[in-house]
C-alpha cells in the first residue's frame, strides 16, 4: 500500500508544461526509480514532490492525505525527507557535528547504524571540507536518512561520482531503504544502476510519464527504447 502519492501532478510556466499529469505511488521499502532524457521533466518533478514548487492542478498525497500546500519543511518534519543533486554539507563542520545536528532537529537518532553502513565512521571527527567528494555524497545521504522518515525524495544521489562510486552509493540506498522501510524516490542519470537497484522504474519523456513497470519490463518497452535507452537496452 503506498504512504506517498502524486496524483496528476501539473506544473505549467506559462504556455509550457514541464510535467503534465504525473501520477506516482510510493510504497514502503520500495525503491522506485525515475530516468528520463534531458528536460523530461525529472527535476519539476522532485521540487513539486518535495514542496520546494507549487504544482499547477493535480494533488500530492501522504498517507492519504492532501499535502500539496504544505512547505517543505512541513514535509520534513511529518516524515518527507529529500537530498540535492549539490551536496549539502557545511565545509567547517565535522561530519559528527552535521549528522548530530539533523539529528538532533530530526529525533534524535542514533547516528551508528547510519555512520556504519555508509562507511563513514574513518571519517567521522574530520571536517567536511577535507574529506573527499564521494564521501561528502555519503554524508548527503545519512542527512536524508536520519530522522527514520518514511518516504526519500533523491535527487542525483550520484552526480559527479566515477563508477565505482556510484555502484557503492546505489547499493547503500537499496540497503538502507529496505531495512528502514522507507519508500524511497530515485531520481538518477547513472540508468544502469537504476536498473539494478529499483524495484520499480517510472520513465518520464517530455513531462508525461511513458511507461512505469519492473526493471524487466520498462526495460522491454518498445517505446522506451526508441525514446531514450536505444538499441544498447
């Protein structure tokens, strides 16, 4: 059963429609994945998602509810959690200092099932700025986390990571949304990655959703392959 929802979610800017009509369901301890080409409409649709843009018609929903007004912070603090493309670190901060501080907003959590699982405890007494950038993408991630929200918006979770890296860092969210049960949202470039890491994968093409199913199936999509994976799919 889904905990987070948007119904024909509708962002205009003028004449132009960025998303028409989304419609998504999150469910717990899922991790549904969006891909799409650029201007698809993937960013619209995490900020509207997320409460950071007013959507033109349709409703977000949690837990039955209708949130679509209500600010992101608001999100946050009733259990919507989400990270940036950027890192979000604070460079003179220790990571203990930053992942205390959320946590400390966010109820307190205990920080050492998060630092564990992301590796992050060789790091943890040293200044942002000076660990590396990868490790900083982790640290985004455990900011998202921590709280135990129920539902995580992602954004690029893996931008600007070499392959490795972004194989690591997929493989924490799958770890770590699973044993949280967290229904998690997954928007991401690295395709291959979606593909091996989601349960379910929405395809977003000029704003309007082209196929939604398992890994297999949109993999399958005839339409999906003209229209962004290729012959390589």
């Amino acid at each position: 059963m889904s905990v987070f929802e948007a119904r024909g979610l509708t962002v205009r800017y003028g004449a132009l429609i960025a998303l028409g009509g989304v419609h998504i369901a999150l469910e717990p301890g899922v991790v549904h994945g969006v891909i799409g080409p650029n201007g698809a409409g993937k960013s619209t649709f995490i900020d509207a998602l997320s409460g950071r843009k007013n959507p033109s018609s349709g409703t977000v929903h949690l837990d039955g509810h209708d949130i679509t007004r209500r600010s992101a912070q608001w999100r946050r603090q009733h259990g919507v959690s989400r990270s940036f493309q950027r890192t979000s670190v604070f460079p003179s901060m220790t990571v203990r200092q930053q992942l205390s501080m959320v946590a400390h907003k966010n109820g307190r959590e205990r920080l050492d099932h998060v630092v564990d699982t992301l590796g992050l405890g060789a790091v943890i007494d040293r200044v942002c700025a000076e660990i590396a950038y990868g490790t900083q993408r982790s640290v985004d991630l455990a900011i998202a986390l921590l709280g135990q929200p129920r539902v995580v918006l992602l954004d690029e979770p893996c931008a600007g990571l070499v392959a490795d890296e972004s194989g690591r860092m997929l493989e924490h969210i799958r770890i770590l949304c699973r044993e949280r049960n967290v229904a998690a949202l997954l928007v991401e470039h690295h395709v291959e990655g979606v593909f091996q890491t989601c349960d379910v994968i929405t395809v977003l093409d000029l704003g309007k959703v082209l196929v939604s199913g398992t890994p297999d199936e949109v993999r399958a999509d005839e339409n999906v392959i003209r229209a962004y994976l290729g012959s390589a799919a």
